[in-house]
C-alpha cells in the first residue's frame, strides 16, 4: 500500500498487527532484544538466553510480559516488540 504524505512524496507502508506475545514467540522476540542492543551499542550488555527470556515471561512465576507487533501480509516476520 503506498501512501502521499503532505510534501507530496509516496511511501510505501506495510499493515501490521500487535499481539500479546506467546511461549512460540520466544526466538523472536530475543532475535529483536540482540538487535536493539547491538544497534545501541550495549551488546556487551545483552546477557539474556532464550531459555531464562522464557522463563521470565512464561515460567511459573512471570516477571514480565511482552507484546510483539507482525506484518500482516507475512505472520512470521516479527518486526517490534515490548516488553513491561
């Protein structure tokens, strides 16, 4: 879908959805954590597994939850997420 913006350019933008993460999410959502901090520059920081990210937002006593937005026309392209 392209839309004309005010100064008269087009751009293209792609629909998206935002969902309440799920345990399947889990690869996702660490691929865009490693992503964010590299882009920072705070990699070295980053220290989080997939397995202890499961275990805060899914494990018995969650600590978190997270939401992760999708581009409809792809379901399996994960492209934002938050975590609270």
């Amino acid at each position: 879908m392209s839309v004309r913006q005010p100064d008269g350019s087009v751009s293209n933008v792609r629909s998206f959805r935002i969902e309440r993460a799920t345990a399947r999410d889990v690869p996702a959502l660490h691929a865009l954590i490693r992503g964010l901090a590299d882009y920072e520059r705070l990699s070295h920081l980053c220290v989080a597994t997939e397995a202890n990210l499961a275990a805060a937002l899914f494990g018995p006593a969650p600590a978190a939850e997270a939401l992760i937005a999708r581009v409809d026309a792809n379901p399996e392209e994960s492209v934002g997420f938050a975590l609270f």
